[in-house]
C-alpha cells in the first residue's frame, strides 16, 4: 500500500490552507468549485486516506454502533432497532441509540457526540427536518472522517453510502392494486407532506396505479397530514364530505383513526369501507376488526442494516467502496379490514 | 471544604490494600466485615470522596444522560424516554439509550460502556434477569465511583439511589377495587412471575383488596404468564376452565389477547365480562372496545427521573446525599371494556 497523503500535505502542494482542503473535500459550497476540483483530483491521486480523527478512531475501535433515529414511540423504529441488536449481538457489537425528534440541531448534535470516540459507525433514518433542509452536512462529515454511516427508510439520494429501504412506491402500488382487484374505486390516501420520502415515495405508487387502471385521480381523496394531532380532524372532513369505499393509509395510526371514525358513524368495516395501512404493528394486529397491513419488516430491515455496517467496519481492503442500496421485501398480510 | 483524603491514604493509613479499600467501600462480601467497617468508618472520618476516575469524570463533564432500558418495543419505555428526553433539553443535555434485552450480561456491559467517559450518569429500570439474580454490583460500582443513578419502575430496594415509582400494589388494590364496586367478584389476575418487582407488587394488590372484601382467593384464577408467547394458551385455558366475570391484567398485550379470545367465544364485553390494564399504551386506546387502564404516566416518570438525575449531577455540596424515592400518581382511564 501507498504511504497515505495528509491533509497538511495537500494544502502545502496546493498553497491552500488546510481549512480549504477539508471544505474541498466535503464539497463545500464556501470553496470555488475550480478549488474543490483541484484539491479533490490531487487527493484521488495520491490516494488520500481519512483524517487524523478517523485514523485513530479506526486504530481504537469501540465495537459499538450508534443508531438515529426520529421517534422512539413508534412501533417500526424499535422493531428495526430490534433487528440491528440481534446482528451486533451476534458480531460482538454493542449499540447506543439516539433520537432526533424530528430536529435537525438534535440530529447533528447526536452526532458529533457518537462521533466523537463512542461509535465505529452510524445506522440512521434522517429526520423530517433534515430531508425538509436537505442539509446533510453532518452526515458528510462523519464519512469523510472513514465513519460508515448506513440509512435505512428515510434516506437521501444525496449522501453517498450504504442503504436499507422498500420499495415504497412498488408497495403502495401493490397495495392499491389489491384493492381496485376487489372492485374498490373510490380509493382515498391519508398520507404525510410530501418532504418525507417515504409517504412522497408511497403517493406516487398510489398515483401510478390510478393512472394505469384509467382511474381518474380526485386530489380531494389525497389528504396530506402534517401531525398526528390534526388526524382525526382531517380525515373526519374525508368522510363526511366524500363518498369512498377504501383507504390506502402511509401509516396504521392513520388508518386506526379513520376505521374507529368510520365505525363510530355506522359505516361498516370491509362491507362499506376497505382499509389498507403501511407497516405491520401492534395496533394493526390489535385492533377490532384487525387491519390488512402493508408489512415493511422493521426486523429485516435492522438486520440488514447492521449486517452492511460491519461487513464495512470489518473491511480489510479500503478500495472497495462501492455503495450497495438493498430492497427489502414488503409483504401484505391481509386482515379483517378488507373485503376476502 | 476539607481536603479529600485518597483510596491510598486510606490504605496505607489502615495497612490494607488499595483493594481491599475499594471492595470494603462497595460493600463486597469478599472483605470481612471487620475489614470492611473499619474502612467505612475511616472514610467517614475523612470525608473520603469518589475515587479517581470519579473526579475526572466530574471535571470533565459530558452533559449526557445514559438510559438503560430492559427493551425498546413497549410503549411505556418509549413514553418514559419521552419525558426524559424533554426535561434533558430544557436543561441542554444529551441523552443515549441502551438496551439489556433483559439481560444481565448486557446490562452489565452497556453500563460499562456508558460509564467509561460517555454519560453522567444513568437513568435505568432493571432487566428481569438482574432482578431474578438480585446481582447489583454494577450499579454499586458507578454510583460508589460518584456517577448518579435514577432508577425507575424496576427498581430494588438493595441499591441505594434515587428511584421513581408508581405505587404498584395500590395502583392495583383500587383498580380491582373498582371492578368489586361494579358487584364483579370472580375477577382473574393475568400477571409475570414473582421475580419481577411490579408484577409481585401488582399481585399484592389484588390479594389485599380480596381479603379486605373478604372474597376468597382461588389460586386458578390467578394466572402467572412468564413470557408473552404462551400467553394466549394460558388465557385459553382460563377461559375455558374457570367462570369469571372480570379480568386484571399487569399489561395491556395480556388485556387485548383476553378480550379478543374471549370476544372470539360469543362472550360480551363488557356484558359478560369487564377487563382492566395496567399501563395506558396505544393498545388500550385503539383496540375495539377500547381498553380501561390504569395510566402509569410514563412522560411525567420519566420527566421526574431526569429531574432527579440533573439536581444530583448539578449539585454543589456534596453532603446533601439524602436519596429519595419518589411516587407518581396513577389513574383509572375508564373505556369500554368495563361497565359504567
């Protein structure tokens, strides 16, 4: 192997300060992009290797992986969360979890902490904020320090790394097929604003589905929920002002709110209304009539994940960084809340 | 303030190892108890202060609270970090979640991990498996080193720390104590095994309340569950065998897998039969009927112990170790599944 070049080395070559190679190679917007260009091309060539930081973080490993998430009270983080133990425990690792709360400051905070000697690398789903900014800085600066990071759910086709999703747009697809294939038409979506990804990802399929049966889409059926606060109030609007016979629901809180409501005013679940919701959790499995759910196995997705972390952390040869993207499969378990 | 006396003053004062100071001070039953008062009595004397690696971590603070939590797919965990989480940040710290599955080991080993130079101190509800051992020289070993601990619902009196409770065994007297008032005598209890402390203390409850109404206790109607994938084979049994007329369940999955399996057998809810909840989760809340439980207000424990654990860490004199134990009130969510 090449002696590795520093960053002290290249500023020195380039007549730079160090500062401006740093930013360079983080692709900052402050440096000229003749700059950044010339820096990067120099570092490539002489084989450029993580910083200091990263160099003795990867002398001194922790054997711990740091998770972010958004929210903890939320049935598919702690069942992905699950997933991830399983694998660490297996492999010897432990694993330290952080939230976001859905903040950008909190996200990056948490990770400068983690960062800074207590993880190896990083298993996130960025929070709403961060893909509302598109401000992925902190997750650029942990992999340019040699921290592999892995996204799963709520990723950016910004951030070069490893990826855990579903193919959400093929599952809501799918899903609303299933109810057109029972004669369903009037089909409403309770979804989320359209900055998150994932119930972006979810509209379009539901969309595209519409479009390739000749269905005509009605905007007034697509009811974009910001909170989980003004749920009840949104969808209760949906039922009482237009005539449906199913919901497809990004989430099942979503999708137990409009049941319970639908109930609550005589309509009859599946007979009047069929109720389709993503992710298969405990209120899904619980509720009365059960719910047919789009199942995102959070555990599939944790082990995944996990298992793309440390097969990286664990690499000898540093060359091979080709980044991989997996598709979990998404499955529909079918229930009570839709015509059989 | 007095200058601190050091483990090796200590020592040498009294001739003894550094060990034997260190064990002695932990209490460990591997020094005499002649040894083991005499160093205590010394170190009272002297004011001895935590030991070195204690007042490094004091100096360098990391403005982080590390939780340990026995497992993160449970919604009242997941309310708990909630209040946690929002009383740390109005006062600017940080917060790291671990998980011990349950586990001895790994609780053992997350505390280390977090002890070493990442948290302040812990926020922590004991593993099942720590219970069952009564093993706690982990949590000896941090606190006597100078770093707090707050423990919440799993605690044990055998560690001396403050600790956040809801007063189980009343919670429980009062919650049956309304199904009697509902004129319901043959009432079922679905709990742990004993050697989890809330689910005894539960038991004790339900036994109290039964005695002071002078109903007598029939042993087949209490149902010890040790794991929740019999649960349904358990419940099964005890509606086919035994006629009740109300059930009290420790947790609202024993609660809903009941009230489904009966309502699958032509019994009516809350008719024939009246079930209660400990824990108000989104189980109880979304279930069809809903579910009347008894709120361990998750958020407001959770707010408290880091309220606990911040006064501890931010205190200035030293002396003012008074631990307490601190009680937060429950109360009965009446819903459907019990007469009104």
């Amino acid at each position: 192997m090449r002696r590795k070049v520093t960053l002290k080395q290249i500023a020195k070559e380039l007549d730079v300060s160090i500062s401006t190679v740093s930013k360079s190679l983080r692709d900052s917007p402050e440096i000229s992009e003749d700059t950044r260009l010339k820096v990067q091309a120099f570092a490539k060539l002489y084989n450029y290797k993580p910083n200091n930081i990263a160099l003795s973080l990867k002398n001194k490993k922790t054997k711990t992986i740091g998770i972010i998430i958004p929210e903890i009270v939320h049935h598919f983080f702690a069942t992905v969360i699950s997933g991830i133990e399983q694998v660490a425990n297996e492999c010897g690792y432990n694993v330290i979890v952080c939230l976001s709360d859905e903040s950008f400051d909190k996200e990056v905070i948490n990770m400068e902490m983690l960062a800074n000697g207590s993880t190896d690398g990083f298993i996130m789903s960025l929070s709403k904020e961060t893909q509302q900014k598109k401000d992925f800085h902190h997750l650029q600066e942990v992999i340019n320090q040699g921290m592999p990071v892995v996204l799963f759910d709520r990723i950016s086709n910004d951030i070069l790394c490893d990826k855990v999703i579903i193919d959400d747009q093929l599952a809501a697809y799918e899903a609303t097929n299933f109810l057109i294939s029972k004669g369903l038409k009037k089909i409403a979506l309770l979804t989320t604003v359209d900055y998150v990804s994932v119930g972006k990802l979810r509209t379009d399929g539901y969309l595209n589905v519409l479009h390739d049966h000749g269905i005509e889409v009605d905007e007034n059926l697509i009811i974009r929920i910001e909170d989980t606060e003004h749920c009840d109030e949104k969808i209760n609007e949906l039922l009482e002002n237009q005539s449906i016979d199913a919901i497809l629901a990004v989430n099942e809180l979503f999708a137990v709110t409009a049941l319970k409501l639908a109930m609550s005013k005589g309509i009859k679940i599946p007979e009047d209304l069929s109720v389709v919701a993503f992710t298969d959790g405990i209120i899904s499995k619980y509720s009365t009539p059960t719910i047919t759910t789009i199942s995102q196995n959070g555990i599939k997705m944790g082990r995944k994940a996990a298992e793309m972390l440390i097969k990286r952390l664990e690499l000898e040869d540093e060359e091979d960084e080709h980044y991989k993207t997996e598709i979990i499969e998404t499955n529909l378990i079918i229930r009570e809340s839709t015509k059989s």
